[in-house]
C-alpha cells in the first residue's frame, strides 16, 4: 500500500453524456414518448409521456387530473419508464424544465398513491390470512385432542375384554378340576363293584339261598346301567359344553385380534400390544392342549363304560342261571341287603355332585351369554369408532391442505409486499433526488445500564400504516412532539439492518456519484457505534467497515463487465477548530501527534470537489487494507472523559473514499468519493462536567455544531449568503450541504430521561435539515483517461 501526499485530482475532461447532438437527442424523445403513448393507451390507464419544451403535448382535463377518489393503475413496465423518464428540453430553459418537473411530481404522486393503497390492500389480505391459518391450527389441535380421548376410551375397552377373557379362563379350569373329580369317583365306583362281583363269585355256591339277594342285585344292577347311562349323557353334555366355549373361546380370540388390529391401525405405534397378543394365544394353544388331553381321559372312559356293558353282559347270562339257585341264596339275602344298601348312598352321592355340575354349567352358560353380547357391544363401538377416526383423519388431511396452501398464499403475499416495499422505496428516493432534499435517518440506542434501573424510554414509534418506520414521538413533561424522517430504526435495530437501507446509496459512490453520510447526535447517542461500530465483532460492525467492504466485493463483481478501479483513501479529525491527519506517520518524541505543526487548507475546485492541503492520501487495494487504516486513525483519533460518556468523541471524524473507474470496452470513465463522517457529540457544559482541557474541547465542539445549525438554517430560508465559512466543518462539507450530492444524515437519539432536552433539540435539527433542498445529484463522468488515471 502506497502513501503519498497529493491535494489535487487528475485532470477532467468534458463529459460524454453531452456531446450528442440536439436533433438527435428530440427524435429519440419523439419516438420514446409515441411508444409509451401508444402502449398505455391501449391498456386504458393515464398515459405517462415524457414533456419537453419543444413539443407539448395536450392532456384531456379528466386524464390529466384524476379524481381523488379515482385510483390509477400502473404495471412495472410504467413505473419504470416514469423513473426514468428524464427532461429532452434545452439545458438553460429553467421555465420548461419547472413545468416539466411539477407534471413529473404529479406523476409521482399518483403512481405513489397508487403504491400506498396497494400496499394497504396486501397488508390487509396478510392478516386476513394470518388469521385463517390460526383458526386452521386450532382446528387441528381440537382434531388430535379428539382423537386422543377416542384412542383412551378404546384401551379401556380393550382391557376389560382381557379381564373377562381371564376369568373365562378361570373358569375353564374349575370345570376341568370338576370333571376329574367326577372320574375319581367313577373309578371309585368300578372298584366298589368289582368287589361286588367278587362277592358274588364267592356266592355262586350258595345262588339258591340268595334268590332274594339275587333279585335285589338285579336291581341294583339296572340302577347301575341308569346311573351308567346318565353318566355317559353327562359326559356327552360335558364335550358338547367344552366344543362350544372352544368356539367361544376363539370368537373371543378373534375379536380381540381385531381389536388389536384395529388400535394399531389407528396408532400406528403402539406394537406392544401384538406381544400380548402373542401371549394370549399362546395360552390358548396351552389351554386346548388340556382339553385335548381331557377329550382323551372322555375316550379312555367310554371304552371302561364299554367293558362295564360287556360285563353286564356277563352278569345277565349269569343271573339267568342264577334263577335256578334263588332258592339257595335265601339264606344270604340280609348281607346282600346291606351291601346293596351302601352302593346306593354312593349312587345317591353320584346324582348329587352332578345335579351341581349342572348348576355350574348353566351359570357359565349366563355369564357367557353376558359376555357375548358385551363383546357385541364393544365391537360395534370399534366400529363406529374406526369410522369416526377415518372421518377425522380425512379432515385432518383436508385443514393440512388448507393450512399449506395458506402458508403458500402467505409467501406470495409477503414476496410481494417486499417487491413493494423496494419499489416504494426507489420511488421515494427518485422523489427525493428530484427535490434535491438531504435524506435523514433516526436511531435511537436501547437503555443503558448507566441510565439506572427507574429509568423508562421517552421515545415511542406510532404504529399507524402510514408512519410505520418514518415515525418517532418524543414525550417530555406530559407532552408529545411527533417527527417524521425517511427512516427511523428502534433501539431493537441491528447493524445490519440500518446499513441495508444506505447500502443503495453507497453503490452510487461506485457509479460515479459523490456521496456523503454523517452521524449527528449528542454525546452518548450512540454516532460512533452507528458509524464504527466494533470492527473485530463481525455482527457489529458499523457503517464505515460494512460500506467499504460493500465498494471492494461490488468492484470486484464489475470486473467481469470490464471495469476497473482505483481507490484511494484519507482520514482527517477537526479538533478544537484544527484539521489533524490521522493517516500521518507515528511522530517521534518531542513532536505532536498527526502533523500538528502542519497548516491544512481546505479548497474547493470548480467541480465541486474538496481537497485538503497537504493530507495524507493512501492508496487502497483491498478491505485488509482499509482496515489498517481504520485502526491507525482510531488510535490516533482524540477521546476523553466526561460526566455524559466515558469514551467520548472530542473531534470531528471524516473519512474520505475517492473512487475512480474506467470501463475498457466503452472507455466510459466515473468518479465519485464516499464522505463517511463522525460529528462529535453535542453536550452542555452544566452536565459535562468538563474543566480545563476538557472545557475547550466542548466549547470547540458546540461552536463548530452552531456553524452546521446556521447554515442549515440558511439553506432552508433559502438565503442568498450561506456561512460555510464560519467554521471548519461547514466548509469541508459545503458541497455535501450546498452542492450536487447524495447526503445522509443520521440523528442519533438516547432515550434517557435526563437526555429528553437534548434530544428534542437533535430531533428538531434533523426535521430543519430534511427540509434543506440542495440541488440534484449529477453524476461525474470524463472522457478518456489520460497515463495519470490508469487504473491497472
């Protein structure tokens, strides 16, 4: 990076946007305006044609002037030819270019106009929308606490079905105890009669003195057969009872599947009941494994009932022959009486336990029948309920449709509220470029810690469409004086956001423009931070690190149109009235600090250009290289102490960009210069506290803010002599104020109680300085470059 001292530009030629000759420049106005006739025209809107003092162009009074109440139209096609419409009149006819720009004016309003109701419609279909997808989310949340309580009453459901499964079971296996029992004493019974029939073996000699015993036996032994037959119709009843709750008991099974299948249908995740599921029939198989095995005890005990009947059989054969020794058995009637006597206690035990079974089985058979027509019942509520889930489901899907198409209707209409937003924008600085107005932005800093801890905000920001960042209301001692200003940033307002609404402005610097943005606010405001910020916290860098390293990339990207550019920068603060070089060599000792025994000279050429005698002019290559010299200056720069800030700006900061371009291709050349300063801070001494040194400093700092007041003043009173002169600030920024720039101004605000005097006088200096007019902003081009201005 070189350093050299130089006070004067290169050398400038005519401009190239001049040299075409006048014939030509009104048949191409001609035919620009006969196109844009034709085209509005057709589509039935206010045609914006372009005017000049040669050829006027008569307008119908009811196209010319539109009712208020009417509202034109505009496509992008016509806002953009009205922006760029431009005056064909001669250049000093100052009448023709005055009626020219009232009708452009004109125009403006009405396509600004027509810009705000169409803004007011979008930002009304925007909450329109944001409240029907709200009532949708509702909607949805009601859906899925529905389904919940569905899904509850379900599993309660379910679990009682397992219950009554469980005590079926239960059941089962008493009945199966039961029946063993039954064939424990069917057993007990063949042994009894075995020993009967021994008895009689024993007897066979002795038939003819037991005919009466014989007789009573036979007896006995049709009794038997009853009771045998009764027996097996038991046992009949008893595998007809176990087919039929195996039948049950799988009607059950399968219900309880689809219960199963169903919830899992319906919840999609809850698999653990297909375990129990498994469990469950598992302990079917176990339990159909038992009634096989009793169907096989039923099988063993008809074939015993078989050799009971052949072996009755027997006995009848043998009572045929026992017939003819009745006689003989008479003798042995008593003992057989009393045999016979106890075989009949035991029949007479048989009859009972089976009456008993029998009342068993009829209530199972009840509590079944209760349990059929519960599982009926359960069913059916599945039923519906799957149905009432399917029709939720379903419109669940709908209102999710609904909710994205307006999630999709809410992005169009925000995309376009921001296509708006950029245009109204465009449209308000074409406004303000053709007024000729300084643009000033608001900022007002968040409360400090230092503030104290009672402190409330005396800032507000009306809320209203129309004042909706331009607005800020200042309250003091019950009152409220409203301002209004082309931006206004709260104190929630990130670096990035306020350096996004000058980032157009600072492209204009690139495009050949002369630029100049400065910070003005009392001390503690926050200026420096807006302009310097942090530059080592990338999120907080101020507007001076952001704007060069905006110039660097969009010089870079403009490399592959074919341009190139050369950059060069300087640094100077005013302190107590004097300019010192912050770009200067460190001093040695004994000497002062940035060329303090130096004598600056501020001086303007006919161009508009300011140049400083003999500052330190550095030329740039890259953002490493500016913010060496960033740092350099900061270091150098003077701060002090006082009651209002500890860190607190004793000078004037101004930083100077000087751009210079050339396109090779079309050999068009540019110059512009990016002005980015940092006013010191307004204070009053009763509440500075500053003594001695300090003392000085603020009653430079005031009297130099003075200056900028008066000739702020001046400018808006439209006065024929103008003070640059009266101070050193005003004059370097005399072509900022009084000549053919872009200027910015950012009044910094605190919202500290204690801090309400001065920023009502800062609020009411920025609303003196929006209303200064100070001429349209030209561009500078020159012809060709000689040597000097190569920029490779």
């Amino acid at each position: 990076m070189a350093s050299r001292n130089q006070n004067k530009p290169p050398v400038t030629k005519n401009r190239v946007g001049d040299d075409a000759p006048l014939d030509k420049r009104r048949k191409i106005a001609e035919k620009t305006g006969g196109l844009m006739s034709s085209t509005l025209s057709s589509r039935g809107r206010q045609a914006l044609t372009p005017m000049n003092n040669h050829k006027e162009v008569s307008v119908a009074p009811s196209e010319a002037e539109a009712p208020e109440n009417e509202i034109i139209e505009f496509t992008k096609e016509e806002v953009d030819a009205l922006l760029n419409e431009r005056f064909k009149g001669k250049k000093f006819d100052s009448k023709g270019k005055q009626d020219w720009m009232t009708e452009y004016l004109k125009k403006l309003k009405v396509c600004i106009k027509w810009f705000q109701n169409s803004l007011q419609d979008l930002n009304v279909e925007k909450d329109n929308l944001r409240e029907t997808l709200a009532s949708s989310e509702r909607k949805c949340v009601e859906t899925e606490a529905a389904m919940k309580t569905k899904e509850e009453e379900l599993n309660d459901i379910i679990s009682k079905l397992e219950a009554k499964v469980s005590s079926l079971k239960e059941s089962l296996a008493k009945e199966e105890i039961e029946k063993q029992d039954a064939l424990d004493s069917h057993m007990r019974e063949k042994e009894a009669r075995m020993a009967s029939e021994k008895t009689q073996d024993s007897l066979r000699e002795e038939l003819a003195r037991a005919v009466q015993n014989a007789l009573n036996a036979n007896e006995k032994l049709k009794a038997q057969e009853d009771n045998y037959k009764r027996l097996q119709e038991y046992n009949t009843s008893l595998q007809q009872y176990n087919s039929k709750l195996q039948n049950e008991l799988k009607a059950e099974t399968d219900a309880n599947k689809r219960v199963l299948n169903e919830k899992a249908a319906i919840l999609d995740n809850q698999t653990t009941l297909k375990g129990h599921y498994k469990m469950l029939q598992n302990e079917f198989t176990s339990a159909k494994e038992s009634r096989d095995a009793a169907v096989k005890q039923k099988e063993d005990a008809k074939r015993e009932v078989d050799v009971l009947r052949a072996e009755l059989q027997q006995v009848r054969e043998d009572r045929e022959r026992q017939l003819l020794l009745v006689q003989e058995l008479t003798s042995d009637l008593n003992k057989t009486k009393e045999n016979a006597g106890r075989t009949f206690e035991e029949v007479n035990n048989l009859i009972i336990k089976s009456s008993a079974l029998e009342d068993t089985c009829s209530s199972q058979r009840e509590q079944i029948s209760l349990l059929q027509n519960q599982l009926a019942a359960a069913t059916q509520k599945l039923k519906m309920a799957d149905m009432t889930s399917s029709e939720i489901r379903t419109e669940f899907e709908n209102q999710k449709q609904v909710v994205s198409d307006l999630q999709d209707r809410l992005g169009d209409a925000e995309s376009k509220l921001l296509e708006g937003e950029n245009l109204r924008k465009k449209l308000h600085n074409t406004i303000l470029e053709l007024k000729g107005n300084i643009r000033v932005f608001c900022r007002v800093r968040p409360l400090l810690p230092d503030d104290g801890p009672a402190a409330e905000a005396t800032v507000s920001f009306p809320s209203s469409l129309e004042l909706a960042g331009r607005g800020i209301d200042l309250h003091q001692s019950g009152q409220r004086y409203p301002f209004t200003f082309d931006k206004v940033f709260d104190h929630n307002a990130t670096q990035q956001e306020v350096f996004m609404e000058i980032s157009q402005l600072v492209q204009s610097a690139l495009d050949g423009y002369k630029v100049c943005i400065f910070a003005y606010g009392q001390t503690g405001s926050g200026k420096t931070y807006t302009m310097m910020g942090r530059p080592d916290a990338p999120l907080q860098k101020g507007l001076i690190p952001r704007s060069l390293e905006q110039v660097f990339q969009t010089s870079q990207a403009l490399a592959a149109q074919g341009w190139k550019y050369k950059m060069q920068a300087s640094m100077l603060e005013i302190y107590n009235e004097t300019i010192r070089d912050l770009l200067a060599p460190r001093p040695v000792s004994g000497t002062e600090a940035g060329g303090a025994g130096k004598q600056y000279a501020i001086r303007h050429d006919a161009d508009g250009n300011t140049f400083v005698s003999d500052l330190t002019i550095a030329d740039v290559f890259s953002i490493k290289d500016v913010s060496t010299l960033l740092q350099q200056a900061a270091h150098n720069r003077s701060v002090g102490k006082t009651d209002m800030n500890e860190h607190s700006s004793r000078s004037h900061l101004v930083f100077t960009l000087r751009i210079y371009g050339v396109n090779e291709s079309t050999e068009q050349q540019v110059q512009g210069v990016l002005n980015l300063i940092d006013l010191a801070g307004s204070e009053r001494l009763s509440r500075s506290g500053a003594t001695g040194e300090r003392l000085k400093e603020t009653q430079a700092i005031n009297k130099s803010l003075s200056s900028l007041s008066d000739v702020i003043f001046a400018l808006a009173k439209k006065d024929d002599h103008v003070p640059f002169r009266n101070s050193k600030l005003t004059y370097l920024l005399q072509p900022c104020l009084g000549g053919d720039s872009k200027t910015l101004m950012f009044v910094n605000v605190s919202p500290d109680p204690s801090s309400v005097g001065e920023s009502l006088c800062s609020l009411r200096f920025a609303a003196r300085v929006n209303s200064c007019e100070i001429g349209i902003p030209r561009r500078q081009t020159i012809k060709p470059l000689d040597s000097r201005l190569s920029c490779g």
